[in-house]
C-alpha cells in the first residue's frame, strides 16, 4: 500500500500592521503533498526488502501561513526497486511502469495540491474573505511488484531436458544439476563470452502443460520468458524419458502462445540436445542435419518429425551435447548473431524486445491528479435509514473541508456549489423538503430553501 502525502490547507490571515486598520486577507496557500516514486537500482537484485513494511506513505505539505506565505511543499518518498521490476495497480490490473534500466523512475502516487489561502478569494464583493482552501487528498492505491530477470537469451524447455548443464556449459554460472525434474526452481543467469561481444544467457525453470493458466509455478516462470530477445528451445532429442521431441517442442510453443501472444513472436533457435544418447544414426558432430528417421520414429514423430515441423516455420535447428559441448560453439554464435538483429531492430523503433511483454496485453495505467479523475465533480446520493439524505464526492469533501460554518460568505460557496453540481435539483426530485436532513461526512446540515 502506498499514500502520497496530502496537500497543505490555504491560511485564513489578515493584516495586521500598524497603521493599516483595515489591512486585507494575506493568507498564503499551503504546500504540495509529497509524491511516492519508484526507482530501479542495479544493487538490488530481490525484493525482500519490501516485505517487512505494509504502507508507504510520503510527506504532507505544510499549510499556508500569515504575509502571504505558502506552505513547503512535503518530502517525496522514494522506493528503491530492483532492475526489471513491473508495477501494476492491484484494483484495475493495469500496468503502471516497467522499470528495465538502473535510474528508471515513475511516479506511482501524485501528492495532493495545496490549497489556496484566502488571499485569492478577495473579490470586488468579498473584501475579507474568511475561509480557504482545504489542501487535496493525497492517491492511495496498493500496487503488486513483479520482478522479471534481465537476459538476453532465454533457455525454456520441458523439465530435465539439459539447460541448467547448458548454462553451466557456456557461463561461469553454477546451478544445481541432477537427474530430476524441477531441480531448477528460480531463474538462474550466466554470461557468455565469444570473444567478439557478450550476452545474458538465463536458465528459465521448466515448464509444463498448464503453465500458461498458472500450473505449477507456470505464471512465475513465463513472466521471465518475456524479458529476454531470442529464446533457445533446448529440447531431449534421445527421448530418455520416453517423451516424443516434437510433442515436447509443441507443448512448450502452445503455453508461450497461451500466455502472451508476444513470445511467439521472439526470434528462436531450436537445440536438439543430448545426442550422445543417441545411436549410431547420428551424423558426426561437424554436421547440424538431421536425418528423417534420427530418433525413435518416422513422419511426425521423433527428431526428423521435428526437424520437419521447424524447417516449415524457419527456425534453425541445432544438435548439441551440453554435457559434452558438441555443437554448442554454433548454437552460441547463431543465437548472439539473432540478438544483434533483435536490437538493432529496437534501436530503429521496432519495439522493445525484451519488455514487459504480458502486460502490453493489458491496459496501462496513466497516473493523474485527484482533480483529473472522471468522477471528481460527481455527487453522489444516498439515503440513511433516519431518512438522511447523505452526499459523497471528492470535490464535495474538498469544499467542505473548506467551509468556516462561522462565516456567511463560506457558507454561500458551499451552497452555490451544491446548486451548481445540480446535487440540489437531484434532492429535491428525491423529496428533500424545508427541515431535511443533508449528511456530509457525517456532519448534518438542515436545509431552508431560500426561494420558499
């Protein structure tokens, strides 16, 4: 939860010097409630520091004081974030800010504006005004952070296909590695050097059927997926667990597609791993073909089914070994080589690939003022049981928090605006007669209509 801090109220003052009998209202106006604002920090890498404190509220302003001087303006809170973190409003689902850059800041909670003094309210009419302005509430709104991993290039796959001996293959990165699944429970990253340029290389947890509506920790681990440029789909090609290559490789595109229609559209590379498990079928490491029949099976089934469904949508097909490094010099390369082209088509404004990515799919959320929101003049009407009639309205609260009930002129504001909303029209319409009842936050006020 987080509370932008609340504007300062505007002075009731007067002047008061020697000399100056009659000296005018100089109320200054009170200062701006302190904004809460996010910032991504590359020396944070968990969130763990956001889960021992519940509320986050910034700084009020001051209110306004005498000889027209205005209130300081309250301090903004700060929330340091990790780089890469998400908000999202938890009441709309909208996406606020992508924090994918050390420095990115977004302002999650505008403080409240401060009210005006009553120096502003003198008029030909109204030489002394005794009443101002009430400062604006500060936003409060609870906000879910999600925290997805920088990488270039993502490892997804079934469980147990190889991608953690894959990581620690080509990075200095050192998962744990054993001959189960789900060894792997959070995303693991390492660094890959070619000697010509370097790249983020991320282990993503296995996936499985389901993921895309949350099985397992499916939610958690494709929002990872979304983060990175070009995807490397490391599948089992011995079938050592019985599993059929091509049913593999299509389960984890149907749960990527399901998610977020963004990752299919993420350059890919297919690697075809573990073919020291293979027999005798598989061609010398030099060669990246694949036979019809390498695998278990023929048509659709097994490795060439496979290779055949891949070669009809363009996506590179390469056999390695992890545990053996065969083949993985080209993997490597290809994939460097389809990040190059990925960024260089973010820098000529194609988009960014490595975003949020799911949350393109929903609405993003724009933060404005109190005083901008679509409801802010609406009044609205209730009625209590002892026949109250009760008004509610964020403006309505703010002028109401202004009114001196001691002075005739505020009092005039408050009914006029009232009159103006057409809140007086609706009453009546709804039986408010002389004597009636007007409940406003939980203060009664009986109505005489002035026109009786």
């Amino acid at each position: 939860m987080i509370q932008s801090g609340r504007g300062g109220d505007g002075a009731v003052s007067f002047r008061r010097e020697p000399f100056v009998p009659n000296g005018g209202p100089d109320g200054g106006n009170g200062g701006k409630g302190g904004d809460v604002v996010f910032v991504a920090d590359r020396n944070l890498h968990t969130l763990m520091d956001l889960r021992f404190m519940k509320k986050y509220k910034a700084q009020a302003g001051q209110n306004g004081m005498g000889a027209n001087k205005y209130g300081k303006g309250g301090e903004d809170l700060t929330i340091k974030v990790p780089v890469g973190s998400v908000l999202i409003d938890e009441a709309s689902g909208a996406f606020m800010a992508d924090l994918s850059a050390d420095g990115d800041r977004f302002i999650a909670a505008l403080g409240g504006k401060g009210g005006l003094g009553n120096a502003n309210f003198k008029n030909s009419v109204r030489q002394a005004p005794n009443f101002a302005e009430a400062g604006s509430a500060g936003q409060e709104r609870t906000v879910v952070i999600e925290l997805k991993l920088i990488a270039d290039v993502g490892l997804v796959g079934l469980p147990n296909v190889g991608k953690s001996t894959l990581l620690a293959a080509t990075t200095g990165a050192k998962p744990k590695i054993a001959n189960y699944h789900f060894t792997t429970t959070v995303p693991n990253l390492g660094v890959v050097d070619l000697g010509y340029r370097t790249f983020v290389l991320a282990d993503i947890p296995g996936l499985i059927e389901g993921a895309a509506q949350g099985v397992g920790l499916g939610h958690d681990f494709l929002k990872h997926v979304e983060r990175t440029k070009v995807l490397i789909h490391v599948v089992d090609a011995s079938g050592s667990e019985g599993r059929d290559p091509r049913e593999d490789y299509v389960a984890i595109e149907r749960e990527m597609a399901a998610y977020s229609p963004l990752l299919a559209e993420k350059p890919v590379l297919c690697a075809l791993n573990k073919i020291d498990l293979l027999d005798s079928r598989v061609k010398p490491e030099n060669d990246n073909r694949l036979s019809e029949n390498d695998g278990d099976g023929e048509g659709n089934n097994g490795v060439g089914g496979l290779e055949a469904y891949l070669a009809e949508r363009g996506v590179p097909v390469f056999r390695i070994s992890a545990a053996t490094r065969t083949g993985v010099d080209a993997l490597l390369n290809a994939a460097a080589k389809l990040l190059a082209d990925a960024e260089e088509a973010e820098a000529a404004g194609g988009g960014s690939a490595g975003g949020a990515g799911h949350g393109d799919q929903r609405n993003w959320m724009r933060v404005t003022r109190i005083e901008d929101d679509p409801d802010y003049r609406d009044v609205l009407i209730e009625q209590d049981e002892d026949g109250a009639f009760v008004l509610k309205g964020k403006q309505l609260y703010k002028i109401f928090d202004s009114t001196n009930f001691n002075d005739p002129g505020s009092l005039g504001y408050l009914n006029k605006y009232l009159a103006d909303s057409g809140a007086i029209r609706k009453l009546k319409a709804r039986g408010l007669e002389d004597g009636g009842t007007i409940r406003i936050k939980n203060f009664d006020l009986e109505w005489y209509d002035d026109e009786d």
